[in-house]
C-alpha cells in the first residue's frame, strides 16, 4: 500500500470533526451542511487523490460545465446521455438453446466473426424476425441510468 492508500484507508475510522478539519483543508470552505459522512469522506478522497495524480484534463472540466449549465437550462429531463457502451465490452445474449457474444467495437459490433453496423441487424440474424438489438441484449435506458448514478455513488 502507498502513502496515500494508508491515508485514505484512515478516513474511515476519523472522527466527523477532523473529517470537517480535512475538507476546510482540502476545499478551501466549509463543506456543505446536507453532506453524509460516506460523501464527505469519499470527496476527500478524491481531492487527496487529484493532488497526488492530477485532477481532469481542461477539457473534460469544460464538457462537465457545459453539461451542468444545460441541465440546469433545461431540466433534468430534457438531457438525455444516450446509451454508450465501450469498446471492447462483451454482450451476451441465450437464444433457442444456444449463447451469443457480441464485441462492441469503435465502429460498430462483431458476431460471428463479422462486422455489423447495429445491434439490431444481429438480433434479426439471430431470431429471424426483427427486434430492437439493444432491447434483445438487455440495454434499456433505464438500467444505463442506473449504472451510471451507481457509478456516480462509487467515485
């Protein structure tokens, strides 16, 4: 374990008051009233991690600002991050008895050894009737949201 690790893992067992005394440090400010111990302690985490290996690159520091400003415009419900899956990631779908894989590529899907354009074209391939792919293998915008707040929970 690093330094840094041992002092992460310490923050669990501080006090709330030297937690507060650790953001004032950090921050700059006093930390926000409504903020849990479990936020508190993973946002000095972070910070302590951002100093050590740097923070965001200026780029995605301004897709993050332009992102809030929108919502904040518009609502939550008008921003729609789509359904975005990495390449590389793996689909894995049974039908009539038998597995299929899907690769997720940059520019497209891989089934079978063959390149498709969508997801769709291969779960018409494989049940011979047309569906919507991403429907067929399980990505529906509401568990994408969920993973995602999930993830947001992790960090």
């Amino acid at each position: 374990m690093s330094p840094l690790d041992d002092e992460i893992a310490a923050l669990q067992g501080a006090a709330t008051h030297d937690l507060r005394i650790a953001w004032r440090r950090l921050y700059r400010g006093a930390q926000p009233r409504c903020m849990i111990r479990d936020l508190l302690i993973r946002a000095i985490a972070y910070r302590m991690q951002e100093r050590v290996h740097g923070g965001l690159a200026p780029a995605t520091k301004r897709r993050l600002q332009g992102l809030v400003a929108e919502i904040e415009a518009k609502g939550t419900e008008a921003f729609d991050p789509g359904i975005v899956l990495k390449p590389g990631a793996r689909l894995v779908r049974e039908w009539a008895g038998k597995t299929h894989t899907v690769v997720v590529l940059e520019n497209g899907f891989d089934y079978g050894g063959e390149r498709y354009p969508s997801l769709t074209k291969i779960a018409t391939r494989i049940t011979g009737a047309h569906w919507s792919g991403p429907r067929f293998f399980g990505i529906t915008k509401t568990r994408f949201r969920t993973a995602v707040a999930a993830e947001a929970g992790r960090e």
